[in-house]
C-alpha cells in the first residue's frame, strides 16, 4: 500500500477542499440560474398567450391572425397558432398537427410536432381554449438553451480556475508546513544529540504546539 507524506496529504487535502467548494458554489449558482430562466420563461409565455387570446376576444381570427404575422417579424422562435380539436392547424405559426391532444396548459416545456423540424426542438409553451378551437403560444427553447451552455461553460472554467488555484495555494502551504516540519526535526535531533542551543522560532502571533 502507498503511504503518501504528509505534504502531499495536505497538497490533496488543500486541492479536495477547494473542488468541493467550488462545486458546491457552482451548483447552488446553476440551480438558481435554471430555476429564475424557467421562471421567466414561464411568465413571457403566460403574458403572451394572455395577449393573444385579448386580440382574438377583440377581433377574432383574423385580428390573431395579423398579430401573429407582427410578432413573427425577425422572430424566429415564437409559436403561435389555433388548432382544432384534433391538434390540426387552422392559423399562425407551429406544427401542422401537434404531437398530442390539445388540453389547457397553463406551461409545458416539450416537443410539439412528431415529425418534422418541429419535432427536433423543444419550446416552452402554454394552451388556451379559445372558442371551438385552442390557442397555442410559446417560444422555441434555442435561445434559452444556448444561454444555459454559455452559463455551463462560465461556471465550468470557475471550476477549472479554482481547481489551479487550490494547486497553487495548496503547494505554497505545504512547503511553508514542510519547512516547519525539518526545523522541528533538525530541533528534535539536536536535542537528542546533546545540543540544547536549537531551537524553533515561532510564528509572530503565535506559536508552535
């Protein structure tokens, strides 16, 4: 069995401590990143379809139907569109026919198409019973993804960075203990040999056990 000297006990000491707070630190952050993107996400869809649904109450079809067409301008991730009652479209942007059902959905983050380029992304998206048929809005979750890598990358490379500093702190405590530890041996040798003139300066502030 490997025994390993008590500088490299404290290196890897130094360096697990500094990778367990740091992870830790990194995970609340995610977490709370996640939870308040979701949330927003959540509150866009919401006053979005609640926008909608006002323009139809007020105008019927053909008003929603131009207040899609100006929401998708230089909008590439909004979802907008009637179904019937057989998930078909009748009007806006989305799938032909969706995936499933439609049922009131206050939010739901899925896929909304079976085939298709509808089908390889997700969207977060809520659905509105409007009349005899049912108002689907939301937005597809690219963006909201790439935001989450970016995120990801950044707290990543704070691991990796804390990772090297936990390295260095680590190897500048360990020389700094293990240049005590020989002065305390060099003493302790002396003394044994007769030479009670050495001693071990202590630390100002402090002083050796």
């Amino acid at each position: 069995m490997i025994r390993l000297s008590i500088t490299a006990r404290l290196a890897l000491l130094a360096v697990a401590l500094a990778l367990i707070s740091t992870l830790a630190v990194a995970g609340f952050v995610w977490q709370q990143t996640h939870d308040n993107a979701i949330g927003e996400l959540r509150r866009d869809t919401m006053e979005q379809a609640d926008t909608f649904a006002a323009v139809w109450r007020s105008g019927g079809n053909a008003a929603l139907a131009q207040a899609i067409t100006d929401a998708q301008d230089g909008d590439d991730s909004l979802v907008a569109e009637m179904v019937d009652a057989q998930g078909k479209r009748t009007l806006g942007v989305g799938p032909d026919s969706l995936a499933f059902m439609p049922a009131a959905e206050p939010f739901r983050i899925d896929k909304l198409a079976q085939s298709g380029d509808w089908a390889e992304r997700e969207a977060g998206f809520a659905i509105r019973p409007i009349g005899r048929g049912w108002l689907v809005s939301g937005r597809l979750l690219d963006d909201w993804e790439r935001a989450q890598r970016i995120i990801e990358r950044a707290l990543l490379l704070a691991v990796l960075l804390s990772v090297l500093l936990g390295v260095a702190a680590g190897l500048v405590l360990t020389r700094y203990v293990s240049a005590r530890l020989n002065r305390i041996a060099g003493a302790v040798d002396a003394v044994a040999g007769g030479d009670l003139t050495r001693r071990v300066g202590t630390v100002a502030g402090g002083g050796d056990a």
